[in-house]
C-alpha cells in the first residue's frame, strides 16, 4: 500500500552562533518549515507553481525561490500558498535563547537534526490524526531540499537512533514517520520544496530583523490559514518555539490567530 502523505521540508537561517552588533552576523533564528499533503493531492504542488510562474511572467520551469523575489512577487505567492488544501509546521529556534550552545557546535549539523525532530514530532501527529483508512497505509514521504554538503544517511542514522532508544523522550509517531523514508532533491527539481521553501522564509522574515530593525510578517499572515492546527491551537504545533523571548512568542502569535 503506498503513503498517505508528501511532506516537503526546507529551512531558513543558518546554524552559526557568532552574533554582531545589529543583527549582523548568524541569524539569530533558524526555521524549519514542512509543508504537508495528502498524497492525492500532491498535484496542487504543481499546479500553484505553475500559476504563479504564470502570474509572475516567469518561464514555465523557472525554479521559485523566495528571497530572489521581490515583495510585490513575494505577496500573490504566499496569498496563493495560504489557500491550498496542505498544512504547514514550523520549527522556530532563537538561537541565542538556547542556554548551552556548545552541545550544538561540537557536530556539523546537529543543531539541524534536532530541528527535524521537533519538526516530525508535530508532522507525525498531524498525518496520524488526520488519516483516512481508505487513503493509503498512513506513512508520511519525507522529502527534504538537499543540501548539498549534508549526509542524509547521517539523517537516517539519527532518527533510527531516536527510535530504537527507548529512554529518550522522543513524541514522534514511528507509526507514521520511518527513517527509511527519508530522501534529498534538489529544490528545482520539485514545486513541493518551492513552496516549502516560501512557507520556511515567510516564517524566518517575521522573526528575523533587518539591518533597519525590522520584521516582515505579511507573507506569514497569508500563510496562516493553513498552518496546523490542534483543537483550535498553533502553538506547540503547527509552530513550536525555542525561544525564551515571550512577548516575542506573542508577537507572532498573534500576527498568525487574527
């Protein structure tokens, strides 16, 4: 029986810690976004990137990525995106807020593995919850943007650590998410990552400030329709926070809830 679900994952930001003066430097945030359809639906994908390619005059194999558009480009395609039949979960990390950096700067990555875990925990819950019997066997596809210098056997590696150590307090549905299926394609090479890479960079903007001091939080709030949802509730799960800023927590909350 196939899968139920295509959950594409790409991140914004970086995981350095060297941090300037006015925001300069690391980011101080990084993203993790997943964008999640059933798998019947994965042609919506297709169709979106293609209409945007359209509105935007672009040609019809033109790779989307975000940051290479400007606002008035950026705005009809996170409009677009907030209307699809998908879900979106994010992963939001304050890196300065993490207390004991070190422990993610002794391995290449690490910081990234514990962002995905965060991130299948909430994915896992999501395509569980919400699994059709007469809809496949209720797995999740896995399909990360490569990144080019990363092991993704690595990744496998990890999360079947994760699963066979039973002390460890890990939430994800092996039920749903098996590190079997876990793979890596190039960010052209599919509108599911394009667009996962829109939602990942529409969440980074409205955390991370500009050279001026300032968020920008409108892709967000056009995404917002869609982000995952627990009895009425974002937070914890369709975006879970590491960050130790409160008011900031709220901020955004609030930008998504209106």
């Amino acid at each position: 029986m196939t899968s139920s679900y295509r959950v594409y994952i790409d991140e914004s930001g970086d995981e350095g810690f060297t941090f300037l003066a006015n925001d300069q430097g690391s980011s101080r945030w990084l993203v993790l976004s997943a964008l999640v359809l059933r798998r019947e639906n994965d042609l919506l994908a297709v169709q979106l990137a293609r209409q945007v390619r359209e509105l935007l005059k672009k040609p019809p194999k033109h790779p989307l990525h975000f940051r290479d558009l400007k606002h008035e480009q950026r705005v009809p395609l996170a409009r677009l995106i907030g209307q699809v039949q998908a879900r979106t979960v994010s992963v939001l990390i304050h890196k300065p807020s993490i207390p004991e950096p070190e422990n993610f700067q002794q391995q290449k990555y690490s910081l990234y593995r514990y962002a995905c875990r965060l991130l299948l925990e909430r994915v896992s819950w999501l395509c569980r919850d919400h699994h059709k019997a007469e809809h496949g066997n209720g797995r999740a596809e896995l399909i990360f943007s490569n990144r080019s210098a990363m092991s993704y056997d690595d990744l496998r590696n990890y999360l079947q650590q994760l699963k066979d150590d039973a002390a460890k307090e890990v939430r994800i549905d092996w039920n749903v998410v098996a590190p079997i299926q876990v793979s890596a394609v190039n960010h052209d090479q599919l509108a599911g990552l394009q667009l996962a890479d829109a939602v990942a960079t529409s969440v980074f903007y409205a955390v991370h400030k500009n050279q001026y001091g300032e968020v920008e939080d409108r892709y967000l709030r056009l995404i917002a329709p869609i982000i995952y949802r627990r009895e009425g509730k974002i937070e914890g799960y369709g975006m879970k926070f590491w960050c130790e800023d409160k008011a900031e927590i709220a901020r955004v909350l609030q930008v998504v809830e209106k």
